[in-house]
C-alpha cells in the first residue's frame, strides 16, 4: 500500500473520461448542471460532447438512451442517491432491459457526502444495482483502479454501474497497473487462515486489518472485490477453499451487496463460516465523512474482531 494520494476515485473517473475521449469522437458525457464535481476541463475541451440532459434525473438517463440507439458512448454521471434513488424506472426499462452500452456513475457514493444527511447518503445503490440482469457494477477503491475500471466500464457491450466516492484516499495500486477486468478482482495478500473480501474504500481498511491480524499470528488472504458483478467467483472460491472462512466489507448497507452476492456464491459452491462488516440495516447520518465510517463500524479494528469470530468456527 503506497502513500496517500492526493487525487481520488472521482478524480481517476474525470481523467479516465478525457483518455477515452480523445481518442473517441463518439464518447458523449451527460449530466443535468455543471456540478461541485467539477467536469470543467471536459466542458472546456470537448464542448460538442458535453450535454446537459434535461431537469432531473430522469431525463438524464433517458436523453443517455437516446444517445446510445444513435451510436454514440454514452457517460451518465450525478450524486448516486439521486441517480440510482430517482431514475431506477429509467436505468432499469430504457438502459438494461435493452442491454444498451451505457456507463452509469453513482457519485458521492456511500457516507462521501456525510454533511448532507440521509438522503444524500446512499447505501442501498449495489442491491439495487445488482438486481437488474445483465449489467457490470465496479466499485473502485483508488485513483488507479478508477481510471482503469472507468476504461473497462465505458468497453463494455452492455450497461455497466460505477460507484464512486468523492474522498482522498491511501492508493492501494500503482499508476502503471492495468491488470483490471470486468469478472475479475485482485488478490493483494497471500494467506491461508482467513479470507478478507472487500471493495472500494473498505480495501484499504481490509490491508490494515490484514497487517494488525498477522502481528496476532492469523495469515489472512485479501481480495479486491472491486467486480461485484460479475463476481471473480474462480479467485474468491479458491481463497476459501485454502482458509476454511470469510470476511466481508463495504461501505454499504447489510442486504443485497458485495456480502449478499458472495453469500449466494459461498452458500452455493463451498459453504464457510461468514462475517460481515457493513453499515447495518439503517440509514445514514449528518456527520463527517470520517466520523461516520466510525461510528458505522467500517474500520479495521471491526474487520479484526471479525476475522478472529470466522477464524474460530472454521472446520478444523
């Protein structure tokens, strides 16, 4: 794990947005207003293929399918609570069910805007996501991986789901890794009595549970799960296999997400003891963004006492 980095998942989303459109004339990116985002510097270089999609949420997805039937790449981006929370009807009837090649990012995902309140905080956009057939969902944890998997996501032959968070954060990868994949995830540490399983910001928390657990003598295994649909279901089922047990971790809510999907898959083709840690079945908050992963539980000290509850009913 490098040092922190002073850029973060959104601003690996923006850079990754103008690589592929320079060397893309039919790359078009969607959003309702210019926002505290700050795509300015797409605006100002590519002023043909900045659109401004209509009054709401809604509309935005709607004018992106319309792009996509007359052959261009569509971009959506705005706040996940409002995209995914408002224009579900949309995302699910006019992008998936026609299985259009649409990118879909969720911003200031999870507790980003912590501030802001409840309705801003959203929890629940991987089950929902996750629910509709056919589309990819990726949950980068750094400014590398977002790049990367923005690149990935915008390939893709049909929809794809980018959930991204607004905070600096540690860089897990370095800036010339491109091993990224829709279907696959990345085994960041080799061991054998636990695995960690995680995705976006709760990969950096998994490492630093990894290194307190080896000091108490458990080996734990740890995988970005950044592919949460598809699953890189062949890399988890192996760790498994090896440590007889799992911990799960994400910056969302206990149904339906990372845990729900490697629940399904676990359950199914190896069955081992299971841990979670999420932020529970509840709502978010006011409070900083920092302040609220806290009191949530979504740190390594919870990841630890975790480990050590799988590790202790695991078959012998």
């Amino acid at each position: 794990m490098n040092a922190r980095d002073s850029r973060s998942v959104l601003d690996g989303f923006k850079d990754a947005l103008l690589a592929l459109a320079e060397g893309d004339d039919h790359l078009l990116f969607c959003e309702l207003a210019p926002e505290p985002q700050g795509f300015q510097s797409f605006r100002e270089r590519f002023p043909d293929r900045y659109v401004q999609g209509g009054f709401s949420e809604e509309d935005l997805v709607l004018t992106a399918a319309g792009l996509s039937l007359a052959g261009y790449r569509a971009v959506v981006g705005s706040t996940a609570s409002f995209l995914v929370g408002k224009a579900y009807d949309q995302i699910r009837n006019v992008v998936a069910l026609p299985r259009l090649p649409v990118c879909i990012a969720g911003m200031a995902s999870g507790f980003s805007l912590g501030e802001e309140g409840a309705p801003f905080q959203m929890l629940e956009d991987l089950t929902l996501m996750r629910a509709l057939p056919g589309l990819a969902v990726l949950v980068p944890c750094d400014y590398v991986s977002s790049y990367r998997l923005t690149m990935e996501a915008c390939r893709c032959d049909g929809p794809a789901y980018l959930r991204l968070g607004g905070q600096k954060r540690v860089s897990v990868y370095d800036d010339g890794d491109a091993r990224f994949a829709v279907g696959e995830g990345r085994l960041l540490r080799e061991g054998d009595e636990v695995t960690l399983c995680a995705c976006g910001i709760m990969v950096q928390e998994v490492l630093e549970a990894a290194e307190i657990l080896s000091q108490q003598g458990l080996e734990p295994e740890v995988i970005d799960c950044y592919s949460v649909k598809p699953l890189p279901e062949q890399l988890i089922l192996s760790s498994i296999r090896r440590t007889g047990c799992c911990v799960i971790a994400e910056e969302h809510g206990s149904s339906g997400g990372l845990s729900g999907a490697l629940a399904e898959l676990i359950s199914q083709r190896c069955p081992v003891p299971l841990r979670y840690v999420t932020a529970g079945e509840r709502f978010g908050q006011s409070g900083t963004t920092a302040n609220l992963q806290e009191y949530y539980g979504l740190s390594y000290k919870e990841i630890v006492g975790a480990a050590a509850q799988a590790w202790a009913m695991r078959r012998r």
